[in-house]
C-alpha cells in the first residue's frame, strides 16, 4: 500500500489497529508511547518520526510504501 500524506497514515494505521482488533490504549503501550501521541497520529494532528512509524508497522505486521515527504526525520 502506498501512502503519500498524512492523513492517508493517519487513516491506515487506524483501520489496521482495528482490524488487529487492538484499542488504542493497547497499541500505544505496545508502541511504548503514550495514548494522547497516538491518537493525535490518527486523527493527522502530529506526523510520527521514522522511528515510531517503524515500530507501528511492525506492530501491525504492516507493509507500506511511503514517501520521504509524509514524514519527519528523527
């Protein structure tokens, strides 16, 4: 899948959280980063830096394609 701004990670990460039937609550303890940075992630208010955006597509066994300008560098 590819993804080209933030609100299309916003709304991947969302929708493969919920259909790894995982809370919010449960991901971000998983991620080791605390509920409000998630859920500002989801809703586009904050773009996650590298780091945290690999550990979430290793949470979610995700694989995605995107480009350098959707996110900032650590």
């Amino acid at each position: 899948m590819r993804v080209d701004n933030v609100e299309e990670i916003a709304g991947v990460i969302k929708v493969l959280r919920k259909r790894r039937g995982l809370t919010q609550k449960k991901l971000s303890k998983l991620l080791g980063i605390s509920n409000t940075y998630l859920c500002d992630i989801e809703r586009s208010r904050t773009k996650p830096s590298i780091k945290i955006l690999m550990k979430i597509v290793s949470v979610l066994d995700a694989n995605l394609h995107i480009t350098h300008s959707s996110i900032d560098e650590v």
